[in-house]
C-alpha cells in the first residue's frame, strides 16, 4: 500500500484545509471575500486538472470511464462518502452522495463558505485531466445544502466508439 493509499483522501483535506485556512483569512483580510475565493478557487481547480492527469498516467490500460470507477474507493475511504451508485458502465457514471463528511468536515473546520472550491469544484477539473472525453453534470451539492450530490459523468458523444 503507497503512502498516499494509507492517508485517504479525507485525512489529507482536512490537513489542507489547516493550511489553506490561514491563507484565506489573510487574504480575506488584504483583498476582500470576493477576491481570495476567487484566488482560492483558481488554485485549487489548476491542481485538481493536474492530480487528475497525474492519476491518468499511472493506468496500465489508459484512462477511460472504468479505471476511473474504479478510482472511486479513494474517496469513500474512511466512509468519508455515503454513495447509491445509479450506473456504472462503459459510457457512463452516475451515482448520488447522501452523506458528505468533507461537507461536515470544513463546517466543522469553519470554512463552510469555501468548502465548494476546497473540494466540490475539483471534481470538473480531475475528469478534465483524468479523461477529457468525459464529462461530468452536477446540479447540487450537500455543501451547497441540496438534498444529495448528483454525479452524473457521461462519456462524450464524440468518444463514443
């Protein structure tokens, strides 16, 4: 088991978290709300494009929907997600959160404000990196109080073979 396998996902935001959560509220402090989101959200998405393409590099058979199903026990880890997965097949992936401890843990934390851009806007820019010929829908989210999260990620129709 890697390093990064033993500490989930779930333990290494939160210790993010500890160190982002300063530099947000200095920002916060010389620029204004708006801006540090703004800055905070940027950051965050470029870094979300690179672990997922860093991830992608490390499939033996290329990155493609299933390998990336399969990637999806990182994130559970530490029943860190409570998932009902709807479909899992070569074209697509959908599946509803019902329970989000990153959600409760940056409330707990008191970043519930920035929780969206710490962890709920990295999953567009991993999909871009991992796989571009997939994408991902996404109407609500439980950090942004709806009732599940609803990950809908859809092979694209040009991809399709």
């Amino acid at each position: 088991m890697s390093a990064e396998e033993e500490l989930g996902i779930l333990a290494r935001r939160r210790i993010e978290a500890g160190i982002i959560k300063p530099i947000y509220e200095t920002l916060c402090a010389h620029l204004g709300k708006d801006r540090a989101q703004s800055l905070i959200g940027e950051a965050i998405a470029k870094t979300a494009v690179e672990a997922g393409r860093e991830c992608a590099a490390r499939e033996p058979g290329g990155a493609d929907i299933r390998s990336f199903v399969e990637l999806q026990k990182l994130w559970t880890q530490d029943d860190a997600l409570e998932v009902e997965v709807l479909r899992a097949d070569d074209t697509g992936f959908s599946y509803d959160v019902h329970r989000c401890r990153y959600a409760e843990m940056y409330r707990d934390m008191g970043l519930g404000e920035i929780g969206h851009l710490l962890s709920c806007n990295r999953d567009h820019g991993f999909i871009e990196g991992y796989d571009p010929r997939v994408e991902l829908t996404r109407t609500r989210t439980l950090m942004s109080d709806g009732q599940c999260c609803d990950f809908r990620y859809q092979v694209k129709a040009a991809a399709k073979k």
